[in-house]
C-alpha cells in the first residue's frame, strides 16, 4: 500500500523549473534513497514531502489525502543539527515530544524521551548540552528528536553528510538498526552510492534537469556489512550501474582547452645544468620525511601526536594519505608545508631542508581561502606574480588563464569568489595551487566540503590536470575511493596520539585513471579490502605492527 504519492509534480524558484513532472509512490515501511547532484532539486522534493512548499503542478499525497502543510507525522531530520545550545540532549528531545504528544501524561512522554535516547546510544549523555557533544552525537540527538515524535514517515535531508568517514557510517549503521527495529517509512536524501546501497530498499535518482531518472529496487539481504559487500558480485554490479549513471548525465563534457602553458620560469627552478645533474637516484629520494615526531605541550604534559614518521617519495609520485580523525594526517601535511613547526626529525625536499612556508609548496585546503571581493582570476593571479617575477605580464596572465581553463572556468575568470558555488571556489583554489608551479602540491581534504558527486567532477579535473605536471603530491583524505582513484600508493595512519605510519598499498593500475575504469578493473575491490580491512582493524583503537601490502 502506498504511503505517499507523487502525482505529476513539478516545481520552479524564480522562474526557473527545478522539478518536472515527478511521478512516484512509496510503499508504507519502505526505506528509500534519493541520489542527484547539487541542483536537481532533492531538497526541493523533500520539502513537498515534508509540506514547506506546495508545488507549481500536480499533487502530492500522503495516506491518501494532499499534502499542505507540515505535520509531526512526517518528521524532517536535516543536515545541520538545530538543537538549542542551551538545552541538554533530554531537553532538545523534550521540547519535540511535549509538542507532538503534549495531550499524554508527563510520565509518557518522559518515558518516551529515554527510550529514544537510548535507542540511539546516548543514554550517557542524556543531560550534556549540544556543545559537549561530537558532531555524530549531536546528529543523534536529531534523529532521536524526530523519532521521539513518533512520526509514521521519517524525512532525512543529507542528515550524514557534515561528518567524517567513520563517524558517518556507524550512524548509518545506527539508522539501519533503528529501521529494523521501527519499521517507519524512510525517505533519505543521500550523495553517497554506497550510503544508498546500504540503507535503502529503493534508489532513485534525480537528473540534472529535474526528472525522475533510474528506480533501482535493492536486493541485497540485511543486516549489510560494509566489508562483506565488498566482494558481493550484486553490489559491486549495482554501485557500477548507478555510479556510471551518475556520470554519464550529471558530469558535462568539458570543451578541450586550446590554450597552451606559456614557457615562464618560476622563481624556485633549478638552472638547466644542475636540474640535469640531479637526475637519477635524487629523483628516487625526492622527499624525505625522517623519524619526524610532532609533540604539544599541554598541562599534563607533552602530548606526542605523530611518532617516528619515515618516508620516501619519488619524484613526480602521488600519495594519499588515510586514517581516522585525531591521526595526526593534517599534522603531517602542514609540517611539510612549513606551517607548523617540527619537532624532531626532518622533511628534506629535492635535497633541502623544509623550514617555513614557501610557493614551492602549494596547499589546498578543505576552504579554498579565497578573497571575496576578487575574481577568478584575480586570485590566482596573486601567487602567480610573485613566482613568475621575471615574467611578463601577459605571460603570467597566461599562466593564470590557463590554469582556470583546465579546471573548467574559462567562462568564469572574471566571476567574483562571493558570487561562486563551493565547487567553483575549489576549483579556483586548485588553479591557484598549480599556477604556482610548485615542487610539491599538498592537498588538506580538497573536497571534504563538497558532496559526493561534485567530488567526482573535480576528481576528474585534479587528475586532468596533475597528469599536465606530474607534480610531486600528497592528498589527506578520509575517501578510500579517492585514495585509490588519485594514488599511486595510499599510506594509513594508525590511530592518535603517537599515531604513525601502518600501512602503505602500493596502487598498480595505468594512468590516466577514470572512475568508470576503476570500478570495472579487476584489482579496484582487492585494493579497496585492504584500505577498508585496515581502518576496521583501527576503528576501536587497535595497533599493530607496521606492514606494507
């Protein structure tokens, strides 16, 4: 039986359509994912669910009738978590049920409050205030707010995607007990395919332009273990489908650059005769991190956060870095970047000794940092003419124009940074980081801050243009698939304080690399196993010996 319907549905802001003609229904104690890209209007659809908007054309129905307004028996879990700071975790979940179910007794409700507070594990802390809480705590306290409410539809805008890897998959772990346990109906908004693949018993996917693209009925038996998938034939075939869809509409063709890179020379380059004769075995030893540690000083006493670091990089080599949070991944990245002090140890790079922060390495990070009230090109132009001094002007606006041509805005150099998506700024970060013609480009969770499939986009690009530069590069991600996708070997850190190297996967697959290649090769998934089989081993704070795979 049908619990909500789709009739028709369109729906426009400003003038400009956002849905068109969805059709569509959900069975009662469903549990269904809704895949798209930024802009296609997920969140518009949830809205029309949860009664916030009305649409321009045709009708929605709930249980039969039309949907008009908000009503507690559709209750809406968002991104952010909205709790009153000043009210404990019982206190936030109160002020929902004594809403909904103020006509039963004070007993009742209260009762109600603890047993949706320990379902979702927060019995503990059942009387802390939000700021005492971690981001995927605070995250339940949302979701048992909304079940607390006792609704017979649960709505879900994106509710995991503002928190890191591993927190965001034990709450999806959390969310799939609570559905086995509630049976409610659920309606979740979703970036991630594999997030989708877990949850759900249905995957729709909204097009770029609005309409209902694939309705994939998922078949995988319950409870679904996230390393035991892994070498499931029928979801690597179904994340394959959906993944290749995702793409094939949502990631336009680029229109070749005809621009070429202007032959400038940075400051930093070596001359001629000596690059000549630092070939060979200084390029095997290109950078050097030695027996680096990273120690603070606190009340209690020296906090040592990375211990005994040790590795070699090859010249023009492309390493991720992977581990849970608190690893000391960030420490690592910004020491080599000069912005944060050494402890003891060192990290030599093309021969010389890291110490301060310098253009020839260039840093991405989560934020692109860019300033506001320029444009485009105005900010990258800014590294580009302290590098390039003896340049000329128009060779370094060259650079600048083609550097913002590889990362996909030729047409929008002239675009201000306020008036830009996150997407777009990130792209001109990246343009920037690579117009300076680094030694070594270091790339703090380029992406972190973006949904899954806008990842992907500017995944593609990052490898577009690194394989122009082969620059020397280390990526900090908590993304296995993009550890894999961008790496030629991915190195783990084990947990913090003293966290160090455990791992490192050598990745033997040809450049250049595509996502639709790698999830169709043979090898993606052993790679993947052992990525995913040691941050298992690490999740509960395990340790073990050193080991290369």
């Amino acid at each position: 039986m049908a619990i909500l319907e789709f009739r028709g549905v369109s729906k426009g802001h400003g003038g400009t359509p956002v849905l068109r003609d969805i059709s569509l229904s959900v069975e009662k104690g469903q549990f269904v994912a809704i895949l798209g890209f930024s802009g296609t209007g997920k969140t518009t659809l949830m809205n029309l669910v949860a009664g916030l908007t009305a649409p321009d054309a045709g009708e929605v129905r709930f249980k039969g009738a039309p949907v008009t307004e908000p009503a507690p028996e559709r209750a809406l879990v968002f991104q952010s978590y909205a709790l009153m700071p000043w009210l404990s975790v019982a206190d936030n979940i109160g002020l929902a049920v004594d809403a909904v179910h103020k006509g039963r007794p004070k007993a009742e409700r209260r009762a109600l409050v603890d047993r949706y507070i320990a379902m979702v594990g927060l019995a503990h802390a059942r009387d802390r205030k939000p700021s005492e809480l971690s981001g995927g705590m605070r995250q339940r306290v949302s979701v048992a707010r909304a079940l607390a409410m006792e609704p017979e539809m649960l709505l879900m805008d994106e509710p995991l995607s503002a928190l890191d890897a591993l927190t965001r998959a034990n709450l999806a772990d959390e969310i799939e007990r609570i559905w086995e346990a509630e049976r409610r109906t659920v309606v979740m908004i979703t970036n991630d395919v594999d997030e989708a693949l877990i949850l759900a018993d249905r995957v729709l996917v909204l097009n770029p332009d609005g309409t209902l693209g694939p309705d994939v009925t998922v078949t995988l038996p319950r409870p679904r273990d996230r390393m035991a998938l892994n070498d499931n034939p029928v979801f690597k075939a179904m994340r394959a489908e959906i993944t290749q869809y995702l793409m094939d509409v949502g990631i336009a063709a680029k229109a070749p650059a005809v621009r070429q890179l202007p032959v400038v020379t940075p400051r930093h380059a070596l001359p001629a005769a000596y690059a000549q004769a630092a070939k060979g075995v200084a390029d095997e030893r290109y950078l050097q991190f030695s027996q680096l540690y990273k120690t603070y000083a606190t009340p209690k006493g020296p906090l040592t956060v990375v211990k005994d670091y040790n590795l070699t990089m090859k010249k023009g080599e492309f390493v991720s870095v992977i581990g849970h949070s608190g690893c000391g991944k960030s420490t690592v990245l910004t020491m080599a970047a000069g912005l944060n002090a050494i402890s003891s140890g060192a990290i030599i790079l093309d021969g010389t000794h890291v110490q301060g922060a310098d253009p020839e390495r260039a840093v991405v990070f989560q934020s692109p940092n860019l300033m506001p009230w320029l444009t485009a090109r105005e900010n990258v132009a800014i590294g580009a003419d302290r590098v390039y001094p003896k340049a000329s002007r128009a060779e370094r606006q060259e650079v600048v124009e083609y550097y913002l041509e590889k990362v996909g805005l030729g047409d929008a150099m002239n675009r201000l940074a306020s008036d830009m998506s996150n997407g777009m700024r990130q792209r001109v970060g990246i343009a920037r980081a690579f117009a300076l013609s680094p030694k070594l480009l270091l790339l703090d969770e380029p992406f972190g801050m973006l949904d899954s499939l806008t990842r992907w986009e500017l995944q593609e690009v990052l490898m577009e243009v690194w394989s122009q530069t082969r620059v020397t590069a280390i990526c900090v991600t908590h993304d296995v698939d993009e550890a894999i996708l961008l790496s030629d070997r991915v190195v783990m850190m084990t947990n913090g304080p003293e966290a160090t190297i455990g791992r490192i996967v050598e990745v033997d697959l040809a450049r250049p690399r595509t996502r639709k290649a790698l999830v169709e090769h043979p090898d993606y998934y052993r790679y993947r196993a052992s990525v995913l089989g040691f941050l298992e081993e690490y999740e509960h704070g395990a340790h073990s010996k050193k080991e290369v795979a």
